[in-house]
C-alpha cells in the first residue's frame, strides 16, 4: 500500500472522520456562491469564502464562473449553460471519489477519463408541453480507468465512489431548496 | 446489605428467547443461581410479532442450540414460525431453565454491588444482568412516514400478518432486506400490485453450486469472523437481513425473481412532497453495490474449495428496469397501503444505566457492555457474524457466561 501514489491524504481523510464523529457541530459546513447579472441571461458567479469545521474558510484564490445560454439559443455564449455546471460537478466529484477510494484500497491509477452526458427536452424550460421536465430527464456517466486492479474492482472503486459522492446524492434525492427576495 | 425482602440472585437473565435460555443453559452447567425473566411467553417474539408465512432462513440441519439438534425428517427444509416456538420450548423445558413468565421488566439501575431489577411482579437483586431481549423490539420507520396522506393505510411487519388484512389495489413495500421481498413477493402473489422501493441491501442465492447459500457461509468460515477481525464493525452491525426466504423450493428471490413475477422496482423513499413520494435516481447504483457485493462473496466460497469438484457459477447481474419512476402519487388511489419493511430496533427504554451512545446503541465489546456485570447477547455480529443466527448463539453464549463467571468469582 506504500508504494500506491495517486496524491489523495488518505489517512488526513480517515483521521477527519475520527474526530467528526465525537463533533458533529465542527462538520457543519456552508458552501457560498455570489452571482451578478451582466447581461442578457449572461452571469458571473464567484466563489472564495466557505464555513466549516467552526470558522469562516478561505480559497486559496477566488473561482470566477460566467454562465450564458449559447448561440442556438439566441444568446451570446459567454460561457456554459448552467445545467453544465452540474455536469462539472458529478464528473469531478465521482473522479475525486475514484482517486479516494483508490488511495485508501491500495490501488494505483494511471488514467481516470469520463464522460458525462445529460439528457436535457427543451420543452420544458419553453414552456411548450407542461407534462416535460425542466431538468434532466436521465444522467450518463462513463469511466474509463487504467489502473493496477482487475475490472470488478474497478467497478467496485466506482460503485463506492458514487455510494460517497455529495453531487451524486445531491442529483438523485430531492433537496429542500428555499428562494427569497432579501 | 440492602432490603432483606428483596430477593437476591447472581444472575438475571432478560428475555427467554434462544439467547436467554442459551445463556440460562451455561449459567446452569456452572451452578450459577439465576432466573430468565420475561415479559411473555417463551420465544415469545417468534409467537407474537411475526407475520403468518414467515419461515426461518437458516436450513434446519443448522438449527442447533447447546446440546440440541434439529432431528426430524427435512434436514434441507426451513422451519415455520410454529416449529421454531417448538423447537426454543423444547429447549427451554430439557435445559430446566428458571423461566418467569407474564413478568415484564420495567428498570434496570445500578447499585453498589449489581443491579436492581424491577419487573411487573417485584424487584430482584442481581450481581449480574444479561440482556437477551433481543435486537428487534420495534419496527424502525423513516421520519418521512408522517407526511404520509391519511388515505393510506400504513403498517409496519410487527402489524402485519397476511395479504388479506390489507387493503384490496398497490401495495408500496419499502425496504429490501428479507422482509421486504418477501412481503413484496406474497403481497404480488395475492393479486394487489407491488412497487418495492429499494435502498442498499444485500443480494444472496438461496442456493450456490448444489448447496444452500447458508452451507456456504458456515463451511467457509465466513460466519465464524469475529467481531475484532471485522473491518468495519459499525458497518457489519448495520447491514440489512440478506435478500433470502426459506420455502420448499429452496427458491432464490432476488430483485430479478420480483421484477419477473411482475414487482415495480424504484430507488430509496426520499421524500413526501405535495402528497407525492420520491425516490431517490440511485437505484441503478444499489444494484452494482449489491452485485459486486454478493460476486466477492462468492469468490470467497470458491476459494474456500478450491480443487473441489463442480464449476463456480455466477447469478446474473441484477436487471434495471427501463424505466424507474422516480416520484408517486400517492392520492391517486394507485397505491393503497404502504408496507415499512425498514428495519427495526432493540428498545431499551428500560435500561437506566448510562450505556446507550448518542444514537441509541448499546456500548458493548464484544458482549461485554461498558457496565461491571452487565452482559448482552443476541445483537447483530456481537462477537462473530453469525451471533444473531440461532445456531450462532452457542459460541456467543458460552464465552459471555465465561466472563460472568469470572466476574462473579472475583468479587466474592
């Protein structure tokens, strides 16, 4: 297990889980987005500032997003759709979950690539048929893995990925979501 | 010391289940004075909260308790709830045991020298105290159970007996451990539509290369690991009852055996928004977990006769339906009753010792509960991963009552 490098703290991980158990107030955390209208259905969203572990957090550096609606939908395609960024958020969160659980089982990865495709009707958000959808309708996600390990524990390196995954959890269960005018 | 009326023993025993008499049985061979006190009858769980067509899921060649052994004709069989009442009186009756019935057990506290037990019919002095009350005193409901519209009848396994107490139309069983499809199963049967919403669980065939799944689990040593070699106990202690039934066809009912008798499969209950269930979009998930679960299993058993005779065989990988619904109206009349096939609890609202952790459990090692003289058997892979079967409560039983005595001896 020593000579297993694929850059994930492991053992930090399994020492957090240690003393989360005993404080379940310290894993409390708040994560914070600020968006600003440009123009348009353009916008740009920061993210630096964070709560947890009972103290405001910091980035290392501000993230800066721009989300825009492209061409095809008469917009000026300033940057991805917004339901792509769910897509940025399930592919990274389920290859983070793969290098973890890879770290912690002993296994070396050489390459961890996917695929992230969602099935989105349109109809929906136009408002052209009430019985579709707004969001998706169905999710694929397709790894491909070169690692040292036989394909079932591959398949299990990412079953488990997606058992502890946020974004995983977060798009298949419903989620109490609040909207207010301050 | 203390009040002379009271009666003083070294031992109380709590529940005279298997674990209780199994536990009286070892404290008799020591001369160890004790009673079992127990709030009904003997077996009395297996006599009052089971449903009708409910048989053991262990073969009865492994039913065996100290010094006694399942002798009749069907050794490949399983045992009906009425056999196994007969089977633990048996037992109950040849081992002598100091049974009290009718007498319910309302505290337990600690005093300078033991525990003071009071029940329906006295308080008793004990040096030491066994909990063998079992680990599934009541049904565990998801919180979501209360958003549930009035127009739906709600019933949990301890209510329910057969398929014609609940309404006629859709039945929604949630949870798939062996209650789950096995209510699922017969409630189809009956003719009233079965959707099974369905969260981790544990896939097993009821039998692999010739022999029942369980052969295997008892030959491979797999059910004799031992609580301090499982890697995460907390985990193992959790795990639902494995996806078995005990009928005279040694049939397997997986998912794949409810999805052909016509079984809607869906994912986990999420939530009651608007008078509408969720289901979580996982499901395809809790299948792959399952699957590879049960494969690992099995390569297990392979490599425990490796050379033998006979081919490994793999069951095919649970199918997902085309299409899983992830939401229900659950006021349209399509779904009548909900079965909550979710799990169940020890209570131990009587117990007023500190020894419960923030969610609930007892803290116990192996047994050894984090109290001098206080002992519980009977729980989920308490001291190996067969301790909740009834053939498992022998080893269990006997090593507990090995330190009982020790702790009695040392403080004579």
């Amino acid at each position: 297990m020593t000579t297993v490098e694929n850059g994930v703290n492991v053992q930090a991980l399994l020492d957090a889980r240690n003393v989360l158990k005993d404080a379940p107030e310290a894993a409390q955390f708040t994560w914070r987005a600020s968006s600003k209208w440009q123009h348009g259905v353009h916008s740009t969203t920061r993210i630096q500032q964070f709560f947890g572990l009972g103290a405001e957090q910091t980035h290392k550096t501000e993230a800066v997003f721009d989300a825009d609606h492209p061409e095809v939908f008469a917009a000026e395609d300033n940057g991805i759709t917004p339901i792509e960024y769910l897509l940025v958020g399930l592919a990274s969160c389920l290859t983070a979950g793969v290098a973890s659980v890879a770290q912690n089982r002993g296994i070396q990865l050489r390459s961890v690539e996917s695929v992230v495709e969602g099935q989105h009707d349109i109809r929906g958000i136009l408002g052209v048929d009430g019985d579709v959808r707004n969001g998706f309708n169905d999710i694929k996600v397709t790894f491909n893995i070169d690692a040292d390990a036989s394909k079932q524990e591959i398949e299990a390196l990412v079953a488990q990925s997606q058992k502890r995954s946020a974004v995983f959890d977060a798009l298949t269960n419903p989620t109490n979501v609040t909207v207010e005018v301050a | 010391m203390g009040d002379p009326t009271i009666e003083r023993v070294a031992t109380v025993v709590i529940g005279a289940g298997h674990a209780g008499l199994a536990a009286s049985r070892f404290l008799t061979e020591r001369s160890i004075d004790h009673v079992v006190v127990e709030r009904g009858e003997v077996a009395n769980s297996w006599r009052r909260e089971r449903w009708d067509s409910l048989r053991l899921l262990t073969p009865n060649w492994l039913c065996r308790l100290p010094g006694q052994h399942y002798a009749g004709p069907d050794p490949d069989g399983y045992l009906t709830m009425g056999e196994v009442i007969d089977f633990i009186e048996r037992f109950a009756i040849l081992s002598g045991a100091p049974v009290r019935t009718g007498t319910n057990v309302s505290s337990v506290r600690r005093t300078d020298d033991g525990y003071r037990v009071t029940t329906s019919r006295g308080e008793i002095h004990a040096r030491t105290v066994v909990i063998a009350s079992g680990a599934c005193n009541r049904p565990a409901l998801p919180p979501v159970h209360d958003a549930v519209p009035a127009s739906v009848e709600q019933v949990t396994p301890f209510d329910y007996r057969a398929p014609e107490k609940l309404p006629d139309g859709g039945v929604l069983v949630v949870g798939a451990s062996a209650t789950g499809v096995q209510l699922a199963a017969e409630l189809q049967r009956s003719g009233r539509p079965v959707t099974l919403s369905v969260g981790e669980h544990v896939r097993l065939p009821r039998t692999y290369r010739g022999r029942d799944v369980l052969w295997w689990m008892d030959a491979s040593g797999v059910w004799d690991q031992r609580y301090d070699e499982v890697d995460d106990l907390v985990r193992a202690r959790r795990l639902p009852s494995p996806q078995l039934v005990g009928t005279p066809e040694r049939a397997t009912l997986d998912l794949n055996a409810l999805t052909a008798m016509g079984v809607n499969l869906v994912g986990r209950f999420a939530a009651v928004r608007d008078g509408r269930a969720l289901f979580s979009g996982g499901l395809r998930n809790v299948f792959a977990l399952a699957d590879l679960k049960m494969q690992r299993l099995l390569d297990t058993f392979d490599a425990a006769v490796e050379g033998e005779a006979g081919l490994p065989e793999r069951p095919a990988p649970t199918r997902v339906p085309e299409s899983t619904r992830l939401q229900l109206d659950l006021r349209s009349g399509e779904i009548r009753s909900i079965v909550w096939a979710t799990g169940f609890r020890p209570d131990y609202t009587w117990l007023d010792v500190p020894v419960l952790d923030a969610k609930g459990r007892l803290d116990h090692e192996g047994g050894l509960v984090a109290s001098p003289g206080l002992y519980v058997l009977g729980l989920p892979v308490l001291r190996r991963r067969k301790s909740t079967f009834i053939h498992g409560i022998e080893d269990d039983a006997r090593e507990v009552i090995d330190h009982l005595a020790g702790h009695l001896a040392s403080r004579q």
